[in-house]
C-alpha cells in the first residue's frame, strides 16, 4: 500500500495537538475501540480552522456517522448550524447523545437516511461535507451543487483513499475517487486544492458561474 | 532524510492542478532555474484557497521572495493589499515586474530590508506569512503578536523543515522550528493546525485574550 505521509511525521503533528475536550476524546476512543473510521483529530483541528476563517451559516454533512467531523464543525461556529445525516440511527442516536453532553445540540441537526436526499431539500449550503460511499462524491456534487451558496466551500475527505490513487489496476471505488477529483479540478466553478493530510481532504471553493 | 509526503501522492496532486496564468509559470521556471525555494503550486493553490474563505483587508509578508507566495494571495484577493518585504532588492524588483506584468501591482506594497522591522509599523494585519530566516520565525510572532487583528491568521511555511523535525538530533534551525510549532500549539491565543503539504504549512488562528 502507498502510504500518504510518513508516519513519524503524523506522529509528531498528531503529540503537537494538546488535549481536546473530553467529548473528542471520548469520540476518538469509540472510533478506535470499533474501528469505525472517523476524519482523526489531525483533520479534525484542520476542519474547525476552517471553518473559523469561513464563518458558515449553513454547514450539510453528508456520512456523519456518529459525528466527529460534526462535532469539530460545530464547536467552530460562531452561529450556524450543522446539519447531520447518516443511513444509520443508531450513529445519529450516538452523535446526538455527544452533542448533548458538549452542549451543542443547539447548533445541530439530525436526520437518518440517504444524505444526499436530504440536503436536496436544504438550500443556501456554506459548507459542504462529503464522507459516504466514495462511489457517490460525484453524483452528490452534481446533485446538489445548485443548493450551495456563492463562495461554499466542498470539503471531501478520503480523497487520496489509502494512496490507491497513484496505483496500478485501480478497483471501482478508487476509480470513482480518481473520476471525482478530476472533475472538482476541472470544472471552472470550482477551484480545488487536494490536502495531503491524513487520507486526502479536497477542498473546493465554489463560484456560482 | 526523512520524507513528509510520498513522492508518487504529490506528483498526483501535481499534475491533477490545471495550466496556471502565464506569470505563475514564469515564477516557477524562475524558481526552478535558480534554485530559489518557492512554496510551489500545491501550496500556492492552497494558499489562494484559504485567502478566498478569509476574504482578508491586510496580508503581510516577511520574506517575500521575488513573489510567488504573494502573487497566489493578491490573485485571490477581492478588495485589501498584500505587502511583500525582502532583503534582496533584486528579488523585490522581481516582483514588482511580475506584479505589473499580471495587472496586480495596484494591490501590492514593495518594501526592501528586514520584514519584521518593516511589518512592526503596519497594524490591522488579517494574514501574516512567516517565510523568512526559520531561526526567527518565534522572534516574528511575539513581535507582530499586538499587530494581528482579533481572527488573524498567521501561516508559516517550512514548519516540518525536510522532515527534520522528527530525526535524531536537531541542527539550530530545525531547534528553532521546533520550538516554533511548540509556541504554536500551546498558546492558547492561537489555535494551530499543521498541515504535511509540501515542507510543512503551519496554519494558526489567532484570538485577542
């Protein structure tokens, strides 16, 4: 496998980071304990700063799982919101029950079922968060690019998929990752810039054409 | 020495950014053939990004270089200045050709000689990018620390330094470096992310106490 970035690096990035709340903590640990992938806190401190300079209104997550990336969205918010969706509700009922004890709940909402069906109903999108089945980043931005407002911005995590991107015989989803980033750096809408962090974050300012 | 990022990962994201303006190629070619060190088109195109979601009044630079850096942030820029500084004249003059040349000059400030001194006298700072000297990149921070305005963002290129700052033994400017990131992380005005592009960009969000 072609890793992205040397591992002593992310280590010392990763010692840099001084103690979160308790409540990433407590996330990071049941993302370990269950191997259930979350963005990691080196993305998530990336996600906040971001979203610090953005200052969002509106922020769409498509995938939250039981919401770690949504968490460090929203404890960056100055006002906004930040709206959850997962397939699962046993996730959702989860990031609820985190978001509760960060006294965040406020700034949040939460929906159980195909995210890319719901944020067609939510106009006026600042951020866009992308992290479900890497077959449908395509589809999700074309889909819903007509609800992001003027100067959104896309953030797709998993963008570099284990470093399978630069491998030889690609399979169906790195082909789909592959299809994806090409599009987001050719399209004149969108001016794309590929994060070499973790496992690849794109970001994409949008411009309404 | 210790690599940050695989060669194969960033030669990807290389080749997926789309033919530039023509000054930007020239500043490249520039940079190639002389071996001058430029933050290159990965971190230029991030550079421009984060620029657009700041929206900044004021970016200051301390190092300037012949203005490569500086053409990405003006070029992203809707309203509000970017000063270069540098010791090199002839890199300042550089600039100033290439500035002209793509139509920026109106937006750019052109100071020759030591860039904190210079940026000492300028308050209201929205974006301050360390560049220059890495043994006096803390030095920079502390003195420019009262010119920040509450949100400032300060970057810093260079903070993973060849890798250095993971090996054995630390030379004078990877000590510096180090105790850089340090500062960085743990003062609590500035809430920092590292981000592994290229040779390391320090982003820093910065709150008045």
């Amino acid at each position: 496998m072609t890793f992205i970035t040397s591992p002593e690096i992310e280590e010392y990035i990763y010692r840099l980071s001084v103690p979160e709340d308790s409540i990433i903590l407590e996330m990071e640990k049941l993302g370990h304990k269950t191997g259930f992938p979350i963005v990691d806190r080196i993305v998530g401190r990336f996600l906040f700063l971001i979203t610090k300079l953005k200052n969002p209104g509106l922020i769409v997550e498509i995938g939250s799982g039981f919401g770690y990336s949504a968490y460090w969205f929203t404890k960056a918010l100055s006002n906004g919101k930040v709206v959850l969706t997962d397939f699962s509700k046993e996730n959702i009922e989860l990031a609820k029950k985190f978001f509760e004890k960060g006294n965040l709940i406020d700034r949040a909402e939460f929906h159980v079922g195909d995210g890319m069906e719901i944020a067609q109903e939510i106009k006026g999108i600042d951020i866009l968060f992308l992290d479900h089945q890497k077959t449908k980043y395509l589809e999700a931005v074309k889909k819903l690019e007509g609800n992001l407002n003027d100067g959104a911005l896309v953030i797709a995590d998993n963008t570099l998929w284990h470093g399978k991107v630069v491998e030889e015989n690609p399979d169906r989803q790195t082909k789909a990752i592959l299809e994806f980033n090409k599009y987001m750096f050719n399209n004149e809408r969108f001016f794309s810039s590929l994060i070499p962090v973790r496992d690849g974050v794109l970001l994409s300012y949008y411009r309404k054409g």
